[in-house]
C-alpha cells in the first residue's frame, strides 16, 4: 500500500508548513525506513492535491532538515537517521505530533540523554538557586500529586518534563538550557512511553526525588548518580537496551 494513503488531507490554507510536518511525522514514526525511495512530487501533488510549490517548499523543509535527499535523476530517498538534524527548530516542533516515534530515534535520543542529563544535574548541584530549587520542587510535587491516577498520566508526563527542564536550567550553562528546549517534544515522547509501559510510578518518583534531593544538598556526585538511575528506569520501561552505547564520561 502506498503509504500516502494513510495520511490526512492537511488543509490548503494552512500552506507548505503543515504539509512539511505531515510528512516529516510520518518519515519520524517510521512510515518509510532510511534509504527507501520518499513518493515522486507528482504523485504528492496529486494525492494531497496540492500545487506544485507547496510540495516543493515542504520537500525543501524536509530537506533542509536532513531528513530526504532529492537527486537529479534519482529520485528522493529517506535519509540515514544519523543524518537527521535532530536540533533543527522545525524537527523539535514536528517531534510534538510524533504518537509513535521510530525504535531506532527513540534509542538515539535517550543515549544522549543518558549521556548528558547526569553532567547536567552535576552543574544543577553546583549553580542552582533558590528560584532553580522551586521550580524543581513544584514540578516533583506534580508528579507525586498525579502518579496515583491512571487518568492523569498526560499530566503527570508535563510535570516529569517540567522536572528535567528545571535541571537544565539550573545548569546556568545557555548552551544545556537551549538543548534542553529544544530536546523537549523529544523528552516528552519518551516519557510518556515509558509512563504507559510503566505499571507503577512510585519507584520512578523515589528516584526523581533523589536527584532533587542532591541538587538542594549541593552534592554533584550524588546528582549524577541519581540522573542516572532516573533515566536507567527509564531504559527498562521503554525497553531500550543501549548496552556499550551508554557514554558514561564524566566530561571532565
């Protein structure tokens, strides 16, 4: 089946935007693997029935994002994700639709996370504030106050989120705290994955509470250790296995 024929009809007046995403939604969720032939331009225009310039424009975004390469004479293929440009701002804003994000992506994403969230409690445990601790505390509190209720879990996911966030900004590090906002609808996927795989939330909040604990206890090793074991728990849930691809360096 052509795999077009799975995807809504995105309305005309909302333009080339809206159909790039569409698109790109569907090459993260994995509708078409890494080096399968993407549909001619023609046969989206028609599909979509869409003029010619918007489907350019939204294959130009795809492009530009790293994850098509259009070739004279060859066609469009889908691209390797290690080529995906993860950090373009258009790629955190299609993430956000993404229900079901490609097995490969999902690993991708969380053994940077588990790469790079433990330096970055570290930084949250020498430099946070009073205001990086209350923001860090009001997010734990959400998570215990809506871990008990099944049909909470969405929010439940947002103050998860919030938590990671918060550390990121505690960091005081402008590069971590863009990375953190852009990596957001990436985080929020595997959280919410990982919370509907979960049967139980309380041994995923006593080990958030134990990152907290060390931020407001100025302990950067501690820190470190416990961001680990969060984002471990996490691994178990979604079921990713990243074996010698945990990057346990220390950057130091």
């Amino acid at each position: 089946m052509n795999a077009l024929t799975r995807l809504p009809i995105p309305p005309e007046a909302e333009g080339f935007s809206s159909l790039a995403a569409l698109l790109a939604r569907a090459i993260l969720a994995g509708q078409w693997a890494p080096g399968d032939i993407f549909p001619r331009e023609l046969d989206i225009c028609q599909h979509f029935d869409a003029s010619r310039n918007r489907v350019r424009n939204a294959l130009a975004s795809l492009t530009s994002a790293g994850l098509i390469e259009r070739t004279a004479g060859r066609g469009t293929r889908i691209r390797e994700i290690d080529d995906w440009q993860l950090l373009d701002p258009k790629m955190s804003d299609w993430m956000t639709g993404v229900e079901t994000p490609h097995p490969q992506l999902v690993r991708e994403i969380h053994a940077f996370r588990l790469s790079a969230e433990p330096y970055v409690a570290e930084l949250a445990a020498l430099h946070g504030n009073a205001q990086d601790l209350a923001r860090l505390e009001t997010a734990f509190e959400g998570m215990r106050g809506t871990a008990d209720d099944p049909e909470q879990r969405e929010a439940h996911a947002e103050y998860d989120v919030a938590f990671h966030d918060a550390i990121y900004r505690a960091s005081h590090n402008l590069v971590w705290r863009q990375m953190g906002h852009l990596l957001r609808p990436s985080i929020m996927q595997l959280i919410q994955r990982s919370h509907h795989r979960a049967e139980a939330l309380d041994d995923s909040l006593e080990r958030h509470r134990r990152v907290m604990d060390a931020i407001r206890l100025r302990q950067p090793d501690a820190a470190h250790e416990a961001a680990r074991r969060v984002l471990e728990r996490t691994a178990a849930d979604l079921g990713v296995a990243l074996g010698g691809r945990h990057l346990q360096s220390r950057y130091r």
